[in-house]
C-alpha cells in the first residue's frame, strides 16, 4: 500500500511514536498547529470515517476511550481538542483515517472562523 501512514506504521517511514498496540498507532504531527500535537492511526487501513460502518465499531470505540489515556500520557491534563477531517470538503490530506489531538497550557480558542 503506498499510503503514508501505513509506511509509518510499518516503519518504512521514520516518525515520533507515542504509542503503539496491535489496533492503533499513535505518534507526533509532522507539522504541529499546537503545542502538543499527534495523531491516532488504526493500524487497519480505514479511508476516511465516510467509509466506517458497524463492521469498524470496535476499532473506532477503542481508538476513541484511549484516547484520553493518550492525551493525559502528552501533560494534557486540563483539556484537548479532537479533531476528524472527512474528506475534501472537511480538510482530510491523508487518506487514512486518523484523529488530530491538540492542546497545551493555554486554550486553543475557537474551532472555525464565524462567517
């Protein structure tokens, strides 16, 4: 597969990993937009949520209650934002399923611009 998050998870692709289990694999944004910024890749090639259906629910439950143990492990203890870009229109530049988790000491602020 020439996806690149599954180069990473399979190690072709250098990355900072956080976390690493036989469902999900959890490492540091390439290009942070907050002080505190990684991501969680389920290790089965998903495209987008778009293409999730119930066949995936234990995969995406997981990957969503670790998901506070994750933030907590990276100082986020007073809050973080999740973030799933779907598609074109939703911003998504990786086709592999992933969640954006961000944070740091201060608030992030809002999360779009109002029109």
């Amino acid at each position: 597969m020439d996806c690149i998050f599954c180069k990473i998870i399979r190690g072709e692709i250098p990355s900072r990993k956080i976390f690493e289990d036989e469902e999900i694999f959890v490492f540091h944004d390439i290009q942070p937009a907050a002080p505190v910024h990684f991501l969680i890749v389920p290790k089965q090639h998903i495209g987008s949520l778009a293409e999730t259906d119930m066949s995936h629910q234990k995969t995406l439950g997981y990957l969503l209650a670790k998901t506070g143990e994750l933030a907590k492990s990276q100082g986020l203890n007073d809050g973080f934002r999740t973030v799933i870009n779907t598609g074109r229109v939703g911003g998504q530049e990786v086709y592999h399923l992933h969640v954006h988790v961000l944070g740091g000491p201060d608030p992030l602020g809002p999360l779009l611009k109002k029109r």
